[in-house]
C-alpha cells in the first residue's frame, strides 16, 4: 500500500488516492477469500420480481389500504422496495433495457390530498414529477410518477458528493476519525482499523435531523455542498416520515404509532465512493450486511448495489433514474418482533466508472431504547428481541466488524 496520508491514529490511504495512478492490481490488502467474492457471472441471472410501489397513492385515501398492503408484502418477502415507479414488469433484466427521461411535470394536481400525512412539499404545492419510460427494444410505454423530491435535488446531492471526493486528501483527511460516535466522519473501508481484508470504498458520513443542530459542521467545501446535500437531506427526510406512517399501518399499528420519536430521530448520511476497481471480481465496495436503524433511503448514481433474497441469492437492484431506494433495518425488524426482516446488502464495483450512492439512514432518537411493539408479541409470536439503541449499535461497530456478530443476533432472544 502507498504511505498514509498522516501520521496520526486516524490516518489512512483513501482508496481515491489508491487509484489516481491507474493501478492495474489492487493491493493484496483488499483481496477478499474466494467465498466472500461477489462472482460476477452470476448477475446475467436475474429473474425475481422487483417490488416497486407507487406513493402517489398516498394522495388518495381510496388507495391507501392498497399501498398499506404493498408495502407490507414488499417488506414481508424481502425487507426493501423501490419508490416512484407505477410499473411493474416481471423481470429485472428487463429494466436494465430501459431509457428514462424525467420532465416536470407542472400542474399535475392531487385534489383528494391524503389526510393524516404532510406531504411532501413538491406535492403540496401541486407540482409533480412525470418520468416517462420507454423499454426498448419493443418501446412498450408507460407513464409513472414519482416520489415527490423533484429529480434536480436529487442529482444536485450526487453533484455534490462527487465534488467533494474529488477534492485533494488534505482537504478529506480533516474529517477523518476513528471514533464511529463522530458526527462528521471521513473514512474508507468499514473501520479500517479493525477490518480483516479492507473494502474498495470512501465514505463521509453526517448527521443531519434536526439539520439545524449540525450542517454547519458539514463539509464547507465544495462551497455548494451544505446546501445542495442539506436540501437533499430534508426533502429525504419528510419521505422517511411518510412512509413510516404507511409501515406502521401495514404492521396493524396506528400511522402516528412513535411519531415524536420519528419526528426527532437520528439521520445519518452516509455519503459512498466507490472508485473504479481494476479487479472488481476479487474485491467489495462494502461486505454483506444489514443497517441498523428503522429504514434507509438510498440513491445510487448506478447500478452496483446487490441485495439478498430469501434462498440467500444475491440480485443486482438496477439503476433507475431519478428513484429512490427504500430498505429496512435492524431497528424495525426489532420492533415489528420479526415480522419484516431487515435487508442484507452489499456493493459491487465496476472496472470502469466510479459509482457513488448516498444512503440516509433513519433510526429512533441516538440513545432511544427499541424494543419489539407490545401490539406484536402475542402466543403466537413470542417477544424475539431484546431493546436495543443506534448509540448501542455504534459502540457494539466500533469493536466488531459489521458482517459478523452483528449487533442484531445479539438482540435476539430466539428466531422470529
Ligand atoms: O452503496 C450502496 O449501494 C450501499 C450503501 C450502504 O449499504 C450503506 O451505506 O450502508
Ligand atoms: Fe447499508
């Protein structure tokens, strides 16, 4: 490996740094054991259903028990969904087939608005967003329409993020710290410090709820990005909120079931970048694992998340313009007492191009004990977790690497 980048506890060799002179190998520290390697050749082989739920129901109260029933399928079969899209087509491979273009749409008003949610602002003020899509090569047509956050604050926190990358290491390394409890954070890896065989990935992690309480700690540099990856964030945010409301109701629970503790919850941003890897067969952007946290919202600038299905098979999510992913965590599989699991993912790499993803990962309030909801633990379905906080599983990180002994297993009191 190149020399650190400082002789500090907290210096390290970003893996940016690691490819500006174009290396044909990677470093033998990043050679995973045959078993853990992605194995490319199986991603030709694609052929579950992709769960993708339309949240323009949500402004039609008819239609709500229909997304309520969605969404609790969506997470009973695997514990993550893809929001914007009204389509569904059989097969996954099919989606890599298609071209999108998204315009907005002004005008597009929702008179029956959903009663008991605050909407997002972009559907509140009536304006909507259209993403028309067409698959080639047979051109079928449909039209679909989005989550509420307008595309362009979408892309300007991508825009954002791959500025401050490429930025030079001093000005990256300034918030490098070993400490997983910071509120600003610079690292690579998972925690290079304890981590076996290192993972192909950059990452600055912030909180962000209240924003108030800590964008000014954010990085000032690019000079945009406080306030492109803070409108992000927001926008980001009231979705989260949202779509807690329609969970809590498809696990029978009210919509405004922990509202006050969703309300003032954690937020963290964590902001991924994952270079352009010359042996990407032989390395990850980021191990197996599941966040802890209720659910995280993930954009990715393109394909190279992998999600796990039930038989333990790995599934590429493809890249759809402009959508957004939704994915749920340890905090709820605890609280939904093991009736929605939470998503065991990991990140690929590309020899070509540099991909990078945000994923805002939402929890209850940092030291908020969770346990299993009362209205869930009845003779049929025994209590199966102990409480357990983001601030537990923070401290269980900062000694364990996230792909074993997970915080989760040691929650559990039996097999849900
Ligand atoms: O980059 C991705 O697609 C995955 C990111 C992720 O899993 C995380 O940040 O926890
Ligand atoms: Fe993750």
């Amino acid at each position: 490996m190149e020399a650190k980048e400082d002789e500090s506890d907290s210096s390290f060799t970003s893996v940016t740094s690691l490819t500006l002179k174009g290396p044909k190998n990677i470093p033998q520290q990043y050679v995973l054991p045959s078993f853990q390697r992605s194995n490319h050749s199986l991603l030709n082989h694609i052929s579950t259903e992709f769960p993708i739920i339309d949240l323009s129901m949500l402004n039609h109260p008819a239609h709500m028990p229909k997304l309520i029933n969605e969404v609790g399928a969506a997470y009973k079969k695997l514990g993550f969904f893809q929001v914007s899209i009204r389509m569904h087509l059989q097969h996954w491979s099919r989606w890599n087939k298609l071209s999108t273009t998204i315009f907005d749409k002004e005008g597009v008003t929702f008179t029956n608005k959903y009663s008991r949610g605050n909407l997002c602002p972009a559907l509140l003020s009536g304006k909507n967003f259209v993403i028309n899509m067409s698959c080639s090569p047979n051109q079928t047509h449909a039209q679909v329409i989005n989550h509420g956050i307008p595309s362009w604050v979408i892309k300007d926190a991508m825009d954002s993020a791959e500025e401050f990358f490429r930025l030079p290491s001093d000005k990256k390394m300034c918030f490098a710290s070993t400490d997983v409890h910071a509120p600003v954070r610079f690292g690579t890896s998972m925690n290079h410090v304890i981590d076996k065989v290192l993972f192909w990935r950059d990452f600055i992690k912030h909180y962000a709820n209240p924003i108030s309480e800590w964008i000014h700690l954010w990085p000032s540099d690019p000079p945009s990005y406080r306030e492109k990856m803070g409108s992000y964030a927001k926008a980001v945010n009231t979705l989260q909120k949202q779509l807690m409301e329609v969970i809590m109701e498809s696990l029978g629970l009210n919509a405004d079931y922990l509202h006050d503790d969703i309300e003032e919850g954690s937020q963290v941003m964590a902001v991924n970048c994952y270079p352009a890897c010359p042996e990407p067969d032989l390395a990850l952007g980021m191990p197996p694992h599941t966040d802890y946290g209720t659910l995280t919202i993930l954009n990715q600038s393109q394909q190279g998340l992998q999600i796990m299905d039930q038989d333990k098979k790995w599934h590429v999510v493809p890249f759809v313009q402009g959508a957004l992913i939704v994915q749920l965590g340890d905090q709820f599989e605890v609280l939904s007492n093991g009736r929605y699991k939470s998503i065991r993912h990991r990140a690929i790499l590309d020899t070509h191009k540099q991909r990078l993803s945000i994923a805002s990962i939402h929890s209850m309030p940092m030291e908020k004990k969770v346990g299993p909801a009362p209205e869930l633990i009845d003779e049929q379905h025994p209590i199966a977790y102990k409480e357990g906080s983001f601030s537990g599983f923070l401290d269980h990180i900062s000694v364990k690497s996230v792909s074993e002994d997970t915080y989760l297993d040691a929650l559990k009191i039996h097999e849900a």
